[in-house]
C-alpha cells in the first residue's frame, strides 16, 4: 500500500514538471489592418521587418482564466515599430501543458508595414 502511495505521488509530481506543447497553424493571411486606418496611411506604408506577437491565457486545472485574443496578438506585433499592419501572417494556436496547469496562446507572425 505504501509503494502503490509512492507511485502515485511520483507520476503526479512528474506530471506537474513535464510538459508538452501543441501548436497548429489555424490560418493563413495575406494582409490584416486590425484597426481603422485611412487610405492615404495604407498607400504610404514602408516596411518595418518581421514580427512576432501573442496573447496568452492561464489555465489550472481545467479552469481558463480568460480567452486569448489574436487581435491583441497582432497589436503587440504592430506596436513596437509603429506599424498600422500586417502581411503574410500565420496565426498558430498554441497550448503548452504542464500536467495539471498550462496556458492557451495565440502567436501571429507576419511581416509589419507602417
């Protein structure tokens, strides 16, 4: 009974320091303005290289506090270079998992025009 304790102790300890992570690629775009942005700002844009941005939400035992949202995924690619918008992005959802604790992602990569 004791060793059959242990063991079960064991695999759930290991289970809250192993963990795995599933990222699918849910779409693929050619150009997202997540904002409204005149005409005159759309033909003017230049290149501000490639990008990465995500959104993330933590999850515990079965329990989402909140949902990712791939509009702020894309804001936090466009922000730090001043960009108004995104070309040829994927968006992956992504999902590492941590036994009994993980998080829910989304992450946008594209290249930012501004």
């Amino acid at each position: 009974m004791r060793n059959r304790a242990f063991l079960c102790a064991g695999r759930l300890l290991l289970a809250g320091v192993v963990g795995c992570t599933f990222q699918p690629q849910v779409a693929s775009l050619k150009l997202v303005i997540p904002r409204a942005v005149s005409a005159d700002a759309v033909r003017t844009v230049t290149p501000r290289g490639w990008r990465e941005g995500e959104s993330c939400r933590f999850w515990l035992l079965g329990i989402p506090f909140g949902l990712p949202q791939v509009d702020e995924a894309m804001e936090r690619a466009l922000v730090p270079v001043h960009g108004i918008l995104l070309r040829d992005v994927a968006v992956r959802s992504v999902h590492p998992t941590y036994g009994l604790y993980g998080w829910h992602c989304y992450q946008v990569h594209g290249e930012v025009l501004g």
